[in-house]
C-alpha cells in the first residue's frame, strides 16, 4: 500500500506555523534572570514537533534547522546552559528562517539562504559554551548528507536479460552515488547484495528500481555507519529474559522491541500465529489482555515498581473517580478536536452566495411592492421571514471569518523588540483588546499599515533613554496597541508616549514641499500631512521608517479597506494614530442617494447630517472653490453631477441636498438630488470586475436589478479640489 | 473484529499520518493529542496497540507508559514509543516506563505497517 504523503502536508505546515508562533511568544516572554522551566520546556517541545513532522514528510531542511535549533533549547531546559539574549536572537532567527522554508515548500520551492549555515553554525556555537561535556547527537534520520544503502535482490530479478539490465541499474544507481557491487557473502547465491552510499533519499533509490522491476522486491535498508551494535536503521529490541522470542531484543530496521517488556506476548503470539498460519491456512489470534505474565528480570521493572507508588501517581491527576468519557464507537473516532480547518475559498464562497441571496430577496421586496399586502398577506409574510432568515445566515456565514486581531497583534512584541534595539530604545509595548474579532480579510491587510505605524513611533515618536531622562520622562518608552468594537466599526489605536508631532517643522517642510494647505489650518490638518506623498520629518532617514514614502501608502491602504486615519499629537506628550475600520469588506450599510437620473450608494458611516441648503448658504471663494458656509463652517462643496460628467439641467442649489460627510480630507458637503432609502448592500468589487474608477470604491446591484456605485468619499473630496 | 490501536501525539500531522495509514490497512484507530488525553481515552476503552510520542504537552510518553502499565487492562499490551531520539538514555526510560519497543522518527507509513504487523499481526 502506498500511502499519498502529500495529503498531509497542508496539516503540517499549519501546524508548524502554530508552533513557530507560539514558540516566538514564548521566547518573547521568556525571563532570562528566571526562566520558567515550563517554558523553556515548551518552547523545546515546539522546536521537537516541528522537527518530528519535518522529518517524516520529507523536509529535510526544515528538520536540519529544527535539529540544531533543538540540541541548544534541549540543554537549555536541563538548565546545562544559562539562556542568554544572544542565544534569544539566535533562536528568534531560526525561527524567520524557518519560517520562509515552510513557506518556500508550501510554494514547492525550496528556501535557498547563506543566512542558514550562519544562524546554525551559531546555534552550534551557542548550545556548545558552557557546555560540561559536548556529546554531538546523531543527525536525524536520513537528513544526513550522506548514508549507505544495503541492496538486496533476487538475481533473476531484471528478467531474461539480466545482465545487459544489471549493467544499467549499476550505472544508473553510480549517478546517485558511489556504488560496490556484490558486497556480502551472507546472502542465498541467488541473491545479490549492493551497498550504495549517497546523498539522495531512499525515493530516489526506488526509482532507479521502478525503472526495472517491481521495487518492492527490492529490500532496501540502510546501513549504519556508526557500526558495532546489532541496531539497524534506528530500531531494535531490548535483550531481557534469555531464551524465548519474547526474551530476546530485536532490533529491526527503524524500530525495535524490549525482550521480557510488557506486550512482548503478544508480539510472540503474532509470529507464532503467523507461523501456524502458514502451515495450516488459516487462523484466529485472540489478544487477551490480563494474562498473567512470566515475572520480569529483577533488572527490568516492566510493571510498575510499586503498584502504592503508580496508585500515588494516578491520584495526583483530577478527581480520576467518575472521570470516565463515553467512548465512541472505534472505527469513526473524533479527533479531540472541535474545530475543522476550512479554506477560505470555500467561506468566500458561502459569503457571496449569501450576497447574492440578499440581492434576490430585493429583487423580490421590490416586486411585492405593486401587490395588495392584505390580499397577498402570506407572500409578504414570507418574505419577511426571508428578510430575517437571510440577514441571520449573513452574520453567521461573516462570523466564520471573524478572527481576533490578536492574529495580528501578536507579531508586535517582536516587532517592537527588533525596532528599539536596533534603534538602541527602550521601548514597552502594551497590548488591549486582542480579542476583538474582524473580518479576516482586513485583519490581513492591516498587518502592513501597522507594522509602519509602530515603527514609525519607535524611530520617530519615542525618543532616546537620554532625551526621556532629561524631559523628566520615564527611561522606557511605550507604545499601545489597542483594539474595541465602535459602533460597527473596528477601531484600532497606535499611540506612543514619545515627543509628538511639530507643528512648526510640519509647516515649513509643507511649505517646502509646495503642499497644499488652507489658511490657519487646525492641528489635525497639519498632522495629516505626515499622509502626503513624500513627506518625511526624520531629521536623518533610517532604515527602520523608511524615506517618507511609506505613510502615504499606510493611508492608501486604509482607505482602500473602506477605512479612515486620524491623527491627535501633543508636543511632548506622543502621538496617537488611530484607524476606524467597517467590521467586514463584503456588506456595508449605505444610503442610497439620486444624482440626476443615477444611483449612489454612501457609507453610512461618513455621514454627518443632511440639509437643504438655503438661498446665499453656497458660495464660491477665491482658492477654495466652492463652498457652503454650515454651521461656523465653510465646507467645500462636492458636486457629485461634475465630477461624474452628469448632463442635468440647471437646478438651483436651494432644489437639492446637501450630505454633510466626514473624510479624511476633512468634513465635505456632497450635493444630491434626492435621499432615497438606507439599505445593506453588498460589495462587489469594480476593480476586478471592470476597472478602478476613481471616486468610485465599489459596486452593488439594487433590488430592482440596477448596479448602483458605491462612492469613495475621500477621493472625492480630492477630486473635487483639483475641479473646482 | 478490527484491531484497535491507540495512536498518542501532540502533532496533528504525525497523528493523521499515522492514523490514516492504520486505518487504510483496515485497523480502528483513536487519536489522542497529548499523555492525559491518551490516558483518558486508554481508560475509556480497550485497544490491543498503544503508539504514544515522547514529548508532549500535559503530560509526557514516559509517564503515559508508567501510568497505563499500572492499570490491569493495559499490563500486557503492546506500546510502541515514537521517538526522534534514537539515543540510548530515551531508550532505556522507556524500557523502564514498561515500553515494549520503539520507532524512530521520522518514519514512513510502509514501516509503520510493518511494525504494527510484526506486533499485532
């Protein structure tokens, strides 16, 4: 039977990746003054697990690392060595290179870096100072450079020309490696013996045999090289009670047996009833457990040495009384387990199905509507019942892809770490609210913007211990990252308690740059020009924030997730940024609105308020544009029929409404003809549907089968100002 | 009746591999994710093969081993230590723990098989 290895593969690397999070967080965590011993204990079984899968699915790279990563965590936990931050960061780098090799095989690649042999020959280093005596271990498995294979094949295997094959199959095999021919005497003459030594796997040797012959016929097995010592390949039995099979250790190839242990009864029983099987045809083996058993050698305390010790040892877990689970039936056991692993195509497709029932259910509200509601009472019940139903389906189907934004906090810590040493900061980082969940598509497009932000604050944002000591601050600087549901939206905050933002330097550098800016422009305005392309207030460039080019991207990116940033910063006191999400980028509420003979969809979220202007309210300013004098106010006016080159005829500005909105730009009025209804729509995206269009952020389709267009605010508000 | 194996790992992958192959080879197979799960499940049930992982969270292969042997259900039957380590200091804990042999990692589902064939036929 063969055995399709690839069929785990996906199951491995998410769990490696479990792993190599967990042990980063660990590792993070770990007091080196006092390390936990369950830690280091932890942060060793993740290093093993991950070597263990590697090994047996066949990357062999990943296990080499993990080998060597293991030896300096397994000395660490038996407290040989002393952890230290040298061996952190060599344990944390291991981990990135880990890390990038599961990923190139995930790929089908294979992660090629000089970056490896220097992180292992430190690992190697590290996990040999101190050491009181250094006992190399065997490498593991076959990720050895090189083994020697043991060949044996019948003579008459290659069929009727066997020598012209033989021939072949020597050549073909001394490509692999280096080959002997006809190595031992102690094989049947009609059996030939080969050894083979070679980097390649034992596949690749299979192959070679597949080309000719039925492989299987070929024993295989490899030779170790260590020599002496009955144990082949890595198994073997114990030696205990002289005499009987069960006495004697076997040693086979990969595994082994303790003679005279517990179960080696059993094992005595299946080669006798395969014995008796082949004589007599056929055969019944009955396990019976409880049989007494011949006493083990005084030496090997096979059963428990003192049942009152191993009665002690059972009594220290929970109450063991009525702990007993019902058991399901074997054959279709669970696996423990009360999560399944879906991919995200298949919700992405429950979410669009959904999106599309909640378009049908419109589409038939919107027919109902010319039918008598007392005559036709069942069918607008129903379709209530419809409306209910969908919108339960909807947020349970959105729930599946809500995920806790811990997912993405939790890089921050060594983020964070990473930064301020480079940076030589002192730097804290204080998590709140990892727990609140968003949809899973934005907490992936967030990880981007936040890292920058939080580097941004560390470079730019906290200052030097020195500076923080003389301003009377404490030494260490801090940054938050926090997380809470608002309102339907996700708001997530970046705040330092570093230096804040200067105005002054703001300024000038705007003025430089030949910026744009209004007249006495108010501190948020100022801050937002730290968005503008190109913008950068670093006195000297870094590697760590980059030149500036990078937060005009971070408010691209936001905005494109139908987000919003603003900035608060006081001298002195630090910066906080803070970003306001939708909770998923597949629905919105929105209010449909009429422009001419069109219908928009806005946000409802960027609403403020909607008025009728009155006669003199509009006016136009010189460099302004045209405005709308609300409240103490001048609000630049957005003519949604312009900027869309809608033909309509000349209204007066008193016939329409104006939609007071809120954009990063600052607050707006958008000028509609007419308010038509709030409703939930669903997104579908221009862009991969058509192309981008800006001022434009997506598409729906109305109940009434129409595609409504669902405006992006903040681009026009930009567009407004260059048509004024 | 299909014999039944007890199949006790921490890592999700190794337990399917294994699990699967046993089961294709026409064995009930039960999966335990740790030494306390795995001692549980062996509680609740009889199987005629324990594979148990050396390390593990909660609770280790070798105290699993010592534990089960202490129950009369589980004296005499065969387990099988899954261990990347192929020293001898793994080997004779586990010899001392009651273990009835050993298969290094990593492994591949044929000799799996056959180990489990030399075992319980």
């Amino acid at each position: 039977m063969t055995i399709d290895m690839t069929r785990f593969y996906q199951v491995f690397f998410d769990e490696a990746g479990e792993h190599l999070a967990e042990m980063e967080t660990l590792l993070l965590e770990l007091d080196i003054e006092a390390p936990d011993p369950e830690v280091l204990n932890a942060i060793f079984r993740a290093a093993h697990s991950i070597k263990g899968g590697a090994g047996t699915f066949g990357f062999h790279d990943v296990a080499r690392v993990t080998h060597i990563l293991e030896t300096l965590l397994d000395r660490l936990r038996k407290h040989e060595l002393a952890p230290t931050v040298e061996m952190i960061d060599a344990t944390l780098q291991a981990g990135d290179l880990l890390k990038a090799q599961l990923a190139a095989h995930q790929r089908g690649e294979e992660f090629e870096d000089p970056q490896i042999a220097e992180v292992c020959a430190r690992l190697e280093q590290l996990s040999q100072g101190g050491a009181l005596e250094t006992v190399p271990e065997p490498p593991a498995g076959p990720a050895d450079p090189c083994a020697c294979w043991r060949l044996v094949f019948a003579a008459d295997l290659l069929g009727a020309s066997g020598d012209e094959r033989e021939a072949g199959l020597a050549a073909a095999l001394a490509e692999l490696g280096e080959l002997e021919r006809n190595v031992s005497a102690d094989v049947p003459s009609d059996r030939l013996a080969w050894r083979l030594c070679t980097e390649v796997e034992r596949e690749a040797i299979v192959e070679i045999f597949d080309f000719l012959c039925d492989p299987e016929e070929v024993e295989i097995t490899r030779e170790e090289q260590t020599g002496g010592g009955e144990e082949e390949d890595g198994f073997g039995f114990f030696e205990g009670a002289p005499g009987s099979d069960r006495g004697a250790n076997q040693e086979l190839d990969g595994f082994g047996l303790f003679g005279g242990s517990p179960g080696m009864d059993q094992v005595a029983e299946t080669a006798e009833r395969e014995r008796d099987e082949q004589q007599q045809g056929f055969g019944f083996f009955e396990t019976a457990p409880g049989a007494p058993e011949a006493a083990p050698p005084v030496e090997e305390p096979a059963t428990p040495r003192s049942p009152p010790a191993a009665e002690g040892g059972a009594g220290s877990r929970p109450p063991a009384g009525g702990r007993r689970q019902p058991q399901p039936a074997p054959g279709r056991q669970p696996q423990g387990e009360s999560s399944i692993r879906v991919s995200v195509e298949k919700v992405d497709q429950l979410i669009n199905l959904v999106g599309e029932l909640v378009i049908t259910h419109a589409m038939l509200a919107e027919s109902a509507t010319a039918l008598d509601p007392v005559a036709q009472e069942r069918i607008f019940d129903g379709l209530a019942n419809l409306e209910r139903n969908s919108r339960d389906l909807q947020q349970a189907v959105m729930s599946i892809r809500m995920m806790p934004i811990s997912f993405v906090f939790n890089r921050f810590p060594r983020v964070v770490r990473d930064t301020a040493s480079a940076l030589g900061k002192k730097v804290t980082l204080k998590l709140i609210g990892e727990d609140t969940e968003l949809d899973k598509g934005l907490i992936e497009r967030l990880a981007d913007p936040l890292n920058h932000l939080v580097r941004n604050s560390i470079d730019h944002g906290i200052e030097t211990a020195q500076q923080r000591i003389e301003q009377g601050k404490p030494e260490t600087g801090e940054i938050v990252l926090a997380a809470s549901h608002r309102g339907g939206n996700v708001v997530v905050e970046v705040s330092d308690d570093g230096a804040g933002l200067d105005r002054e330097r703001l300024l000038a550098k705007a003025a430089e740059r030949g910026v744009a800016l209004p007249d006495n422009p108010t501190d948020k305005e100022v801050w937002q020009l730290i968005f503008a392309p190109g913008f950068s207030t670093a006195k000297a460039v870094t590697d760590i924030s980059g030149r500036g080019v990078g937060m005009d991207v971070v408010r691209r990116n936001i905005e494109a997730m139908n987000g919003r940033v603003e900035i608060d910063s006081e001298p002195g006191r630090g910066t906080r940024i803070t970003i306001r999400l939708p909770l998923t980028l597949a629905i919105l509420d929105g209010m449909s609105v009429r422009v001419c003979n069109e219908t928009f969809i806005l946000p409802l979220t960027v609403i403020r308020e909607s008025i009728r202007p009155q006669a003199g309210q509009c006016k136009t300013l010189a460099g302004k544009g045209k405005v709308v004098h609300v409240g103490e106010e001048y609000l630049p006016l957005v003519a949604l029929h312009q900027i869309f080159g809608l033909s309509r005829q000349q209204v007066a500005a008193e016939e329409t409404i104006l939609v007071i909105i809120e954009s990063n730009e600052g607050r707006a009025a958008l000028q509609v003809d007419e308010l038509l209804a709030q409703h939930q729509v669903v997104i579908k995206s221009l862009e991969t549907n058509y192309r981008k269009v800006e001022g434009i952020s997506g598409a729906t389709i109305m109940g009434d089968g129409r595609v409504a267009m669902i405006l992006d605010v903040d681009a026009l508000v930009r567009l407004s100002r260059k048509t004024p | 009746m299909a014999k039944t194996i007890l199949t006790v790992d921490d890592s999700a992958s190794i337990r399917q591999m294994v699990s699967f192959t046993l089961k294709e080879a026409g064995y009930s197979v039960t999966e335990a994710v740790d030494g306390q799960d795995g001692l549980d499940k062996a509680r609740a049930s009889r199987f005629d093969l324990i594979f148990t992982d050396q390390n593990m969270p909660r609770m280790d292969g070798v105290t699993l081993i010592k534990q089960l042997r202490a129950l009369p259900n589980y004296r005499s039957v065969p387990i099988l230590m899954l261990t990347t380590e192929s020293g001898d200091a793994m080997k004779s804990q586990g010899r001392a723990a009651g273990a009835t042999g050993w298969l290094v990692k990593p492994f591949d589902p044929k000799k799996l098989l056959e180990v489990v064939r030399k075992v319980i036929g």
